[in-house]
C-alpha cells in the first residue's frame, strides 16, 4: 500500500476526511479506552526521501517492529515541504507534516491530543528539518498533551544565545530528550543546562552483518587484487573527499593497487540548487592529479545490501568531515557495522568510539596525516585484522536491535501504564549451526563467527548438536537436516570405547586428545546417553539407513549401562536419567526401569543428604546445569510412578527458582562465582551467565509446566528465553539475529562476542521448546 504527500492542505484533508469540515470539530469526540497496544509516532523524515535521518528512522522503526511482540504499534508522520512529491508505504506513514506551513502543525498537533490510540510521540530532531518554521515547531510542541522525547541528532558544543533557548525550551517541554554520544549528553547538561535525568543517550544503530569473505566480494565488484579505501554518503562540500583524493599520490608510492572508492551521490538538497558540481570538481582534481586508474565513484543511492558490501571488501574506511561540531554519522556506524578500520577526522563520534583501537583519528584537512595513517594500517595486515575484532566489538554492542531495547524501555517509562515489554522470538535459523559443522562433527569455538578449526571438536557439543537436529528433522522432514543429524550421531558413536564408556575430546585431524585423561569424563557420557535416547525415541525407522541407526543407539546404549551404575556426578546421572527415560519408551525393558530407579535413589539420596529448612537441594552449593537435576527426577517419576521422585523435583526446582528469577528476569548462577550454602542470600555480582544455564532452565520448566499446569512455570520460560533477547543485566541481546548464532555469554560489562557451539546449541535447544514439540 502506498500513499502521496504533496502538500499540507492534504494534511488536513487525511485528517477531517471531509473538506469542509472544521479540524478542531473533527476531533472533539468522546474519548475512549486507549488500545491494548499504544501508538508511537515518529516525526521525522522517512523514506523515500533520502537523508541519513530518512534511513534512521526507517532502521529504528524496523527494529521495535522486529523486536517486540504486540508492545507498541509505531507509526510515523513524515516531514516533507512544498513542492516535494514522494511516495509513502501507507503502513508505516500515516500522516505528514509540512514544515513550511504553520496550519499543518496546528492540525498535527490536534490530530495527536485527540487521538485514543496514540500514546507518546519522538520527535527526529535535527535544525535544518525546522528552520524555516521553528516558531511553529516550538508552539506545537508546547501544543501536545501527550509525552513526548526530543531525539538530538545534532548538539551544537557554542551556541548563541538564540539557540541555547530555543533548545532549552524544547527540552522543558519534552519528557526527556535523546542524544547518541556522551559527549552531547555532557554538552547538554554543561552548557545547555539540562538536568541530567533528563538526558538518555541511546548510540546509533548499528546493523548486524553476516560477514562474507573479502577476496569474494572483490572478485563480485571486480576489485579482485586491489587494496580498496572506502567513504561513502551524499557527496558535499562537507565531506571534504579532497582531502584523501589530494592524499592519494603519497599512497599510491607504497601501495600501487590501491583503490579509492567514493560511494554515493550528491545531497538531494545541495543537487537542487547546485547540481553536481561538487563531485564534477572531485573529478577535475582526480584528472589534474592523473588518478583515474586509483579512483572509482558509485553514482547512486545505494541499497543495503550493497552498501553493506562495498563496506566489508574495503581495507579501511574513509571519513573526512570537516565539521568539528558534528556529533553522530550515520555512515561511519554504517562502517563500524562491517568491522571496518575507520580512519576519521575527529567529530565527536569518532573520538568516542575510535578508543577502542579500531580506527585513527587524523587532523580536519591534514592529508599528509592522512596518508601516514592510512600507509602505516595497509602495511600491516594483523593490526588491520585486530581493528576488525575490535570494531566488530563494538557494532554487537550498538546493534539496532539494542538500540531497539534502549527505546521500548524509554517508552515503557512515559507510557502511564503498566507495559511490560514482551519479545518477538526469532525465527529458528540454523544458518550457523550448519557453519559450524564439518563433515566430521560440530566444532568447539569460534572466533566471531569464524569456526576455530583449531579447537576440534567435543562430544558434549555433538551430543546436544544431535539433539537440536534432531528437532529440526522432525520439523522439516528435509533429508538434508536428516544428514546433518547422522553427522553428530556418527561423531558420538565413534566417541565410543570398548569399555561403553565414551571419550570427549577429538582434535581437528580426528585424534582423541590428552584431555580425555586429565578431565572427568562422567557428564560428557551422560549427556551423550541423553541424546542418544532421545534420538532413538525421535527416528521412526522408515528407512534402512533409520533402522540401522537405531540399532547403532541401541548397542550403544545397552553397553554404557553396567559402567554407569558406578557413575556418582549428579549431572551426569541427570542427563542419563533423560535418555534412558526416552530409550525407554521404545524399548518398554523391566531392567532399564530399574537403572532408572537406581540412579533416581542416588538423586534422592544427595537430597535427603544436603537439604534442610532453607537449603532445598542435593548438593552445598549451586553450580552449573544446576535445573538438570530435579528434571532428571521428574523424568523418573513419569516412568517410574514414585511419588517422591516427584514430590522432591518439585521442592528443589522451586527452591532453585527462587535463587534465579528476581522480578520479570533470570540470572542463572554465575560461572565466576557459585551460590554456596549458608550464603544463599548473598547476591552475586554480575557477569559470567551463559546460554546453556538458561537453555537448561527453559528445559526444565518445559516439563515441570506439563506436569503442574496450574503453576507458573510456562509463563517463566518465555521470560528466561528473553534473556537471549536483551532481557538480562546488561540489556543486550545474546543471540545473534544475523548469523543464527548465539554469543558465549554475558560478563559485568560486555557481551563475550565468540558464537561457539554450545551457546548456539543451547539457544537452539531453548528455542525448540517453543515450537509446541515433544520435550527433550
């Protein structure tokens, strides 16, 4: 659906939907029940006009649209002026607001006071989009009844004394104000005088990227063998391309293959008024200095997609503003999306983020710098590759699904009622699982997004990789997910020693490893009893390949079982309990009842050992898989009828519950720091949580929700699954929405960016319980 602004006349006429009658008129009705969902409106520019607040806002919308489930229903009104003829997606733009014309604030602003759906408004605020009406702008704002938030795209660090109350007045009006630097927020309370309550600072979006090979994307562009610099955006005097084009010559001395990239065209604004002056006086200079073979221009508004990769074939990115006072830039987080090494003039974007080591900052102007950065980063690939990692760092932190979280958290507080936020759950993506995995199996470790080769493999990996495919099988029924799963099934029955006990550790060139001496190898054989039992149950033999499976599973089974009834590690009777509870189903074997009941009593008798009046669990302290254990014996309970088993699952998961549900989040133990007895008051600091706590919890409480479901347990999955999405300390996600990944965990202050195999696996696993299949 699409609709046309053309001018503010259609502004009202949208409004009052009948020509002659009075707006004010229009409005004046009873007001009803606010929705369910409260209306946000964004006004700001929006696509299809093309400026970096158009894109913004369009990324910003996508983001909340994406992130959350049935919280705000975001609608924007789109700046335009006269004379303007853009064509609008009549889905996300409602209405408009001709900033050149008084009567379209007033209308807008009685459309907006006597709306019942919508709640709060954010106003994109940058001073050029108001100029030629800042009064009107002014008195509309102090018009609204609703709350609304200032987002400053620009804070200038001098003003006079005209614009330091203009924005001083805006900033009384609003309920609070937005900036995407420190260094605005501190400009704001130290020179504009706002109080710093008042004063959020949300960064600028970043896009997660699925980071493709460089050497490709060259050869895609036919780039293939040239070292590429790259700036890109509306071309303008502003930008100051000359200053690398006037660098160029010095460069070209040590590195002959360079390629200067300029990617986009002239400002829409400067274009009108001038045409393309500015890039035909960059090509002169480009001639002058006989540069045409080192210089490439892309004479065009570019897509995503391609922006995306031009950005990531380049070597180092490029950005010469020459405006000190310019606080944020949309297409240098553009290039920090991309792990791009940023060589920058130092605005105060830059300064902020390029601490980090993954970039420089040069002088405004200086091209002499300028080359003596960019010759010093192309000689030296490894520093190149160290500010990838560190720009890469960054980019996971200010991802635009982050910067979502920052907004419907900000919004929750202005909209005066209770609005609990509630996440939209990803799509399952096993894009990175299948990375991870060779022909032998699935890797330990990656760095980012790139598998470790080196670390090998695992068979707690491949065991929980076997069962997360096993799920995905029986979802898709495609043979090619069916040979993933007889990968890691292959790998685990290869684990597998005479004794039926199984190693873990394996090298890259398939060698079992020293640590396969040195560590208890007990909950690795566990687990893999629980994804060989749960496999079995899962295949239905309708193939030979299937049948011959099954009988693999079930050799293997039947002789790891005399060695397990020595077994004496909780966890590893945990897990086991689960796949001989599974294997069992098929089998229907009295004496496998009775392992089960074997290894249950020896649950039972850790309880009984430890628990008292307020310590209601098996062991002096709570570690790790901590939920595995009263699971494992409510797995015993439903095969076995004891009544005990049941009773006691109940109490110490509800006991183990209480330590790690606080409010509407979950902090699963941490791995720094474990919760001892007789300190179980004592709270922990924060940091060291992982995914596979919290995929296990997600587990248990898929099962203790069908035998109790009259408790709450369903209603505590979903929040312990948004932990993956930015419901934890930090308030980052931990799944990787791009990449199908899931980060290593969370620490006091970042997020451990490495997407090896457990933490994928263990979002997969948690994943799954939500798709309304069997449990695990």
């Amino acid at each position: 659906m699409i609709q046309k602004f053309n001018t503010a006349t259609h502004l009202i006429l949208k409004f009052s939907k009948k020509k002659k009658l009075d707006v004010r008129t229009e409005f004046r009705l009873p007001k009803e029940k606010a929705p369910l969902t409260p209306k946000i409106l964004l006004i700001a520019t929006y696509p299809p006009r093309e400026c970096g607040i158009a894109s913004y806002t369009y990324d910003l919308k996508k983001a909340l649209d994406d992130h959350f489930e049935d919280c705000f229903n975001v609608k924007v009104c789109a700046l335009a002026a006269e004379n303007e003829n853009h064509i609008y997606d009549s889905e996300a733009v409602e209405c408009f607001l001709n900033t050149e014309d008084s009567k379209s604030y007033r209308a807008l602003a009685t459309r907006i006071n006597f709306s019942t759906e919508i709640e709060m408004v954010m106003v994109q605020h940058e001073f050029g989009l108001f100029k030629k009406n800042e009064e009107a702008f002014l008195t509309f704002l102090g018009s609204l009844q609703k709350p609304f938030i200032v987002a400053f795209h620009t804070i200038l660090p001098e003003p006079n004394s005209e614009l330091k109350i203009h924005v001083q007045k805006m900033a009384s009006l609003a309920a609070g104000v937005t900036v995407m630097t420190k260094s605005a927020s501190e400009l704001l309370v130290s020179i504009y005088g706002l109080p710093e309550e008042k004063v959020t600072i949300i960064s600028h979006g970043t896009h997660l990227v699925e980071h493709a090979d460089k050497n490709l994307l060259k050869e895609k562009y036919s780039l293939l063998h040239r070292k590429v610099i790259s700036t890109f955006g509306f071309l303008g005097p502003g930008k100051n391309i000359e200053t690398t084009i006037e660098a160029l010559p010095t460069l070209i001395e040590k590195h002959k293959d360079l390629l200067f990239l300029i990617v986009g065209k002239t400002h829409p604004t400067l274009f009108k008024h001038q045409g393309d002056t500015y890039r035909e006086s960059l090509k002169k200079r480009v001639a002058e200095l006989h540069l045409e073979n080192y210089v490439k221009f892309v004479n065009k508004f570019v897509p995503l997609p391609e922006l995306l990769d031009y950005l990531q074939l380049s070597d180092c990115y490029v950005f010469t503003s020459i405006d000190p006072n310019q606080a944020v830039s949309g297409t240098f987080s553009y290039a920090v999306s991309c792990g791009c090494p940023i060589v920058s003039t130092p605005i105060p974007h830059a300064r902020e983020v390029l601490t980090q080591e993954n970039g420089v900052l040069f002088d405004f102007g200086n091209s002499q710098q300028l080359a003596e950065k960019l010759n010093r980063l192309l000689d030296d690939r490894d520093l190149l590759q160290t500010m990838k990692m560190k720009a890469l760092s960054i980019s996971a932190a200010t991802s635009w699904q982050n910067a979502a979280i920052a907004h419907g958290q900000l919004f929750a507080k202005q909209i005066h009622r209770d609005l609990p936020l509630q996440y939209k759950k990803p799509p399952l993506n096993v894009n990175h699982l299948k990375n991870m995995t060779t022909d032998v199996g699935m890797l330990q470790f990656s760095k980012i997004t790139t598998p470790d080769l080196d670390s090998g493999y695992t068979l707690d990996d491949n065991a929980r990789a076997l069962i997360s495919a096993g799920q995905y099988f029986k979802q898709t029924q495609n043979q090619v997910d069916f040979n993933l799963m007889m990968t890691y099934l292959t790998f685990i029955l290869k684990c597998q020693r005479p004794t039926g006990l199984f190693l873990n550790y394996v090298d890259q060139h398939q060698k079992f490893t020293r640590q396969n001496t040195e560590v208890n190898l007990e909950d690795a054989n566990g687990r893999a009893i629980w994804a060989l039992g749960y496999v079995y149950h899962l295949l239905q033999e309708e193939n030979e390949l299937s049948f011959r499976s099954n009988e693999y599973i079930r050799k293997a089974v039947y002789a790891f079982i005399p060695a397990f009834r020595h077994f004496n590690s909780p966890r590893a009777i945990g897990f086991a309990i689960k796949g001989l509870y599974y294997f069992y189903q098929k089998e229907d074997d009295a004496d496998l009842l009775l392992i089960i009941r074997e290894a249950a009593q020896k649950l039972v008798t850790l309880y009984e050992y430890n628990a008292d009046e307020n310590w209601l669990w098996f062991e002096p302290y709570l570690t790790y898989a901590n939920s595995v254990l009263p699971e494992a014996l409510l797995f015993a309970w439903k095969c076995t009828g004891e009544p005990i088993y049941k009773e006691i699952a109940k109490t110490s998961f509800d006991f183990l519950l209480s330590k790690i549900f606080v409010s509407d989040t979950i902090k699963v133990i941490s791995n720094q720091h474990w919760l001892l007895k007789g300190n179980e008051e004592k709270v922990t600091l924060p940091g060291g949580e992982q995914p596979i706590d919290v995929a296990y919890t997600i587990l248990a409480l898929q099962q203790f929700s069908l035998a109790f479901p009259l408790d709450d347990y369903e209603a505590r999955m979903e929040v312990a699954f948004s932990w993956f999405l930015g419901n934890n300390h930090l308030n980052q996600i931990v799944y990787n929405y791009c990449t199908g990944g899931c980060h290593d965990g969370i620490e006091e202050k970042n997020v451990n960016l490495n997407q090896g195999a457990e933490s994928t696996v263990s979002y997969l696993l948690a994943r799954m319980v939500f798709e309304k299949l069997d449990g695990f």
